[in-house]
C-alpha cells in the first residue's frame, strides 16, 4: 500500500505508535483483573505495525517489523506456552499445573508461581498472536511491484 | 436496545452483500463487527467484545482492505444492484433467457441457495425458540452444579484472578487455549507459505 498523501497523518501514525504498545502492554498486564490478555494485548500491539503501514507505506512499517524479526517470533510463543507447561510437568506437577512451579508445598509461594504461570502463557499467547497479525497484513499488503519480485525469485529458485 | 442493533447488523450484512464497491462493502464489515462488539457488550461479555473490535472492526477490515488492493475494487460479473427494482427487474431477464435454453435445470441456481437459505433460516429460528433468556437461573447453564457455576464460585480461590475469563482460558482450558495459539501460528505459516513463495524471499532487504 502506498503511504498517504497527508504530512500531518503520517506524523500522527508515527507518534501513535508507542502509545499503542503502550496500552497493548496494559491490557497484556490487566488480563486477571479486567477485560483483556495476551490475545487483545498481541492484536492490538500488532494494529500499531499496520498503521505504519497503512499510513507510512508498506515498506516503511515493513522496516519497523521485518520478517527476520517476525518470523522467529511466530513459534517462540507457542514455545513459551509450551515450555511453560513442560516446566510444571519437569517441576513434579501436571502439565501447565503453573503452581507446581514454585516448587514446593506453601499454598501462599504456590499462588504467587500460579500468577507467574498465567502472565508466562498470555506473554506467549501475545507474541504469537502480534507477529501472525503483523505478518498477516504485510503478506496480503504488498505491493504488486514488490510482489512480482518475490514471485520472479521464486521462479528463478523453482527451476535451478 | 438490543432490538435496534440488531436491526442495524441485518441491514448492514444486506449491504455488504449487495454492494458491488469491495472497498466499501470491507467498510460495512467493519461497521458490522463494531456493532457486534457493542452487542457482546450489552450482554455483558466484555472480553468478547473487546475482541470483536480489535479483531472483527479492527485487524480484519485492514486485511479485507489488503485483499482487495490487490483483486481490485470493483466486483466482476453479473452484478446485483443494490436497488431493489433494477435486482427485480434484471432476475427477470436472467429466468427469461434461462427458461429459453433446452437443457435447463428444474431449479435455477438461484432458487436452490434461496431454498436452502430459508431452510437453515427456518431451523434456526426454531432453535431459537428454546433458546434460554440471558441470565436466567433455571437455564442448564446457570444451574447449581453446572461447570460455570463451578468457574464462578472457585476461580478467585483457585487462581487470585478477579476476571473469571482469565482463569478459564488460562487455567481450567488451558490446553484449548495453546491449541488456538497454535492455530493462529499455523494460520501465519500458511500465509507465508504461499505468498512468499515457500520461504524463498529473504525478508525485506531488497524492498524498497
């Protein structure tokens, strides 16, 4: 997509960005005690990526979160998730048992460790999610000239 | 209250079928989605709501607008007017010069998916009709002993958590939840898959 015509949009996109991590952070955070977690927290930390774009050009927000970061991103947080429950297993409980992390017996340690579990699993669920959302929209967005080169070097690929 | 959106979201889904501008049958979408966020938040339902906007009105409009950047704006084909009488006027034509070719089919394709559409519709509403009123304590699952019941009255001991949907998510089904974070990182890789041609393209060094 091609970066809008508008100085004072483009400005506005840009400074909007760190506020919208911002808040995505909060509603990350504020998951146990209100509406929210990982899943709104990475869907909106992922909308300040596509406003880039939307308001900067696709290879703009492009730059701010480039495949060789996104890509990694995609299954570490299915890791984390999945570390997280192999951890309590590892730890003497059930898998994703997050109390049996603490790794012993009082009920009050036990309660602290299950409130690190549950943040872990939303900080994986939120780093999934806002890199799929992110790649999803640079994928489908870009431009046909761009596309045509990534087709070409495909084909090229194909028949060596 | 309830009424009205719901009214709104049956007139918005007949534009975002009838209109012929993709870009602005993505807007109605994300009209509709936003309504629906304020309808999940009527009943009460705050997570869902709250993720119907970013989600529905937000990130799923801008990929619609994405789509159609690159299909083009305008829908090909037999186009259907979004004013009734020329729709009228041209299924006429289309049955006319239909029942003139020999090898016809009993029912036009048109008639089937009506046929079809107003079956569903009618079970639906059916179903509906023994559908519990929200909130109400004899429905099974606000019955004493139900599973609900069960997360309502035990998850602040069990987990600390004030928002019973986190512990639900988290705790009580969370394997559900890391087969739907698994789904959506499927859901990426696919994407990827096919538009960057089988991980060929090395990022965005060469993009300008």
């Amino acid at each position: 997509m091609r970066s809008t015509d508008s100085l004072i949009v483009r400005y506005i996109a840009r400074r909007s960005v760190p506020f919208i991590q911002l808040y995505a952070l909060y509603v990350l955070g504020h998951g146990e005690d209100g509406p929210g977690g990982g899943f709104q927290g990475g869907v909106i930390f992922a909308s300040s990526f596509v406003l880039l774009g939307l308001a900067n050009g696709w290879g703009y927000g492009r730059r701010a979160a480039p495949a060789r970061l996104l890509d990694p991103l995609l299954p570490l947080g299915c890791l984390i998730y999945l570390g997280i429950g192999l951890a309590a297993l590892l730890a003497g409980g059930a898998f994703l048992e997050y109390g049996a992390l603490a790794g012993s017996d009082d009920p009050e340690v036990r309660r602290h460790w299950h409130h690190y579990g549950l943040i872990g699993i939303e900080v994986g669920v939120m780093v999934t999610v806002s890199a799929a959302m992110a790649t999803l929209f640079f994928e489908m967005a870009r431009p046909a000239r761009v596309q045509a080169r990534v087709d070409r070097v495909g084909e090229e690929a194909d028949r060596a | 209250m309830e009424d009205l959106i719901l009214a709104i979201l049956v007139a918005l889904a007949l534009a975002a079928v009838r209109l012929k501008d993709l870009l602005g049958a993505a807007a109605v979408l994300g009209a509709y989605s936003l309504l629906m966020a304020l309808l999940w938040c009527r009943m009460n339902a705050l997570d869902v709501g709250f993720t119907e906007a970013a989600v529905g009105a937000g990130v799923s409009t801008v990929l619609l607008l994405a789509a159609v950047n690159r299909v083009g704006r305008r829908e090909q084909g037999p186009g259907v007017s979004p004013l009734l009488k020329p729709a009228l006027w041209r299924l006429a034509e289309h049955r006319a010069a239909l029942a003139e070719r020999p090898d016809r089919p009993l029912l036009s394709a048109r008639t089937m998916a009506l046929l079809v559409v107003g079956l569903t519709a009618a079970a639906l509403l059916y179903g509906a009709r023994d559908m519990p009123r929200i909130g109400d304590p004899a429905a099974p699952a606000n019955r004493a002993g139900s599973v609900a019941q069960h997360y309502l009255r035990h998850a602040p001991a069990d987990t600390g958590a004030a928002n019973v949907v986190t512990p639900v998510l988290g705790d009580y089904r969370g394997y559900d939840t890391m087969g739907e974070t698994i789904v959506i990182f499927t859901a990426a890789l696919c994407v990827v898959l096919v538009l960057r041609q089988a991980g060929r393209w090395r990022g965005p060094k060469e993009a300008p």
